[in-house]
C-alpha cells in the first residue's frame, strides 16, 4: 500500500501524468515537488499542478502559476496569483475537462476568509469565489458539465454548473454535507463513472460518494491525516492518497507518505492544461 516512503509535512496534489506514466505530488510546508525516488525544491510554497505537455507541468504556487519543464527544470512565469498578498498561498487545485486549470488560495496559517478560488484558461486567471478559508475537493464530472469544491471549514461539498467553455454559471449547491459527521472534507477526485472520491482530514481514509451525493463505501489508509486522492495507473485502477503530518504530535510510523491501492473503479485521465 506504500508507494513511496518520503513523508511530507503537508502532502498534496497528486496528480498522474498521462503520458509519462508517472505521479506527481507536492509537500506544500515542504516546498518540494516529487515523483518516485526524485523530487525538486522550490523558493515558495508549491501545491498544485497540471501537465501541459510531456515535459511541461502547470505549477500553483504561493505568488504565481508558472510552467516547469522536468527534463531542463526551466520555469517560465505565466501569471501572478496573489503576488501582492502575503498572507496566502496556494492550495487544491486541478483541470477541467475543457483545459482550464482551477486553483484555490488560502492564508497560509488558515485566516478564516482569507481565500479564493480561481480559474485560468487561455490566458485569462479569473476569480470565481471569494471568503474562503481552505478551498479544497477541486474536481470535475467526465462529461465536463459539474464542477465541486468546498471550503474544509464548512464541511460541505459544493457542485456548481459549467458552460461549454468550462466557466461556472448559476448558483451553487450542496453536493455532499459531512456537518454531522464532523468529516474534515479535503481534496478530492471523480471516476470515470461520475462518482466523487473524498480524502478526509484525520479520518484515515477516502470516502467514495454517488453521483445523488450518497455515501457508497471507504478505503482505508495507514496514515490519519489523508489529504488527496488521485487515479493512475496503467488501467486508471489505481487509487493514490497522500497524506500529512501536519498537527500530528506525535505522528504514526506511515504518517505523511503515499499510499497506492489497487481497485475495481477505473479514474479519469487527467486532463491537459490548454496554456
């Protein structure tokens, strides 16, 4: 279940790179991007990418999205992303399906409000909702049409609809509410069938709900504070989870790592970032 035994302070965003066959993530406190047996440091806080292309990565971090080439590691600045706040950083964050990459800011010790939630597409960084304390479960329905999110303080899920360009239009509504339960709902992915697969703060699992919102089942992880879910894998069967040892005092033996878990749902594939 162990696929890699770095621990990260704040493991996040996951992401399976289609054509190199190969998961990304990020320790955020960290300031790493990793991959197996490699990882790259950054001057900021890093925590959430889309893949371009082969060698390209779309990176989130504190002050900007910028591309990454893995091969040269050369960084091109695309767009500042809260350059002149320095109370936030970046967070969740993820494609859609119409090749825009959302993003989620937040303060970097949780200033309640303190973040947002953007999206860029073809040139443009626009903000979609603002007042958020911790934007996370960035994810999107395979025919491109729903979008979710949530803030982690409110302890509920959000679905909103999308235009054929990817844009939010109407209002939102709850999708998944966990207020009951007390989940601590982080990030999240969808299967290619439309169900939504919750990693959850401190419960040591991922929880799969239906396309109606519903609890169908949990997978659980040796490591309490699970923090995003990814599909990868050569048939999109595996489940990746990353996790944190943040606030654990003190933290388990597999406390931090990245676990990988073979199952009989098959993911998305990640969808490329249209610069």
């Amino acid at each position: 279940m162990i696929y890699d035994h770095t621990i990260c302070t704040l493991g996040e965003g996951p992401l399976w790179h289609p054509e190199r066959g190969a998961l990304f993530w990020f320790d955020i406190v960290g300031m790493r991007l990793h991959c197996k047996d490699r990882h790259w440091q950054f001057q900021e806080h890093v925590s959430a990418a889309g893949w371009v292309d082969h060698d390209r990565l779309l990176i989130a971090s504190e002050t900007q999205l910028f591309t990454f080439d893995l091969t040269t590691e050369e960084q091109t600045h695309i767009c500042a992303l809260e350059a002149d706040n320095p109370v936030t950083r970046s967070n969740d964050g993820r494609a859609d399906p119409q090749g825009g990459f959302w993003i989620g800011t937040m303060g970097k010790s949780a200033e309640e409000k303190a973040g947002s939630i953007y999206r860029y597409y073809r040139g443009e960084l626009r903000q979609l909702f603002v007042g958020i304390t911790i934007p996370n479960a960035i994810c999107f329905a395979p025919d491109g049409n729903t979008a979710y999110f949530c803030d982690t303080a409110l302890q509920q899920i959000m679905r909103i609809a999308l235009d054929d360009a990817g844009w939010p239009t109407g209002l939102a509504t709850v999708h998944i509410d966990a207020r009951d339960e007390g989940l601590g709902l982080d990030g999240a992915v969808v299967d290619a069938n439309g169900y939504l697969w919750s990693a959850q703060w401190g419960s040591a699992r991922v929880a799969q709900y239906d396309q109606a919102g519903q609890f169908c089942q949990a997978v659980t992880f040796p490591a309490r504070h699970t923090s995003c879910p990814a599909f990868g894998g050569p048939q999109l069967q595996t489940l990746f989870c990353t996790s944190a040892t943040q606030g654990l005092d003190p933290a388990g033996v597999d406390d931090g790592k990245t676990f990988a878990i073979e199952i009989q749902t098959t993911g998305q594939t990640e969808h490329q970032v249209i610069l």
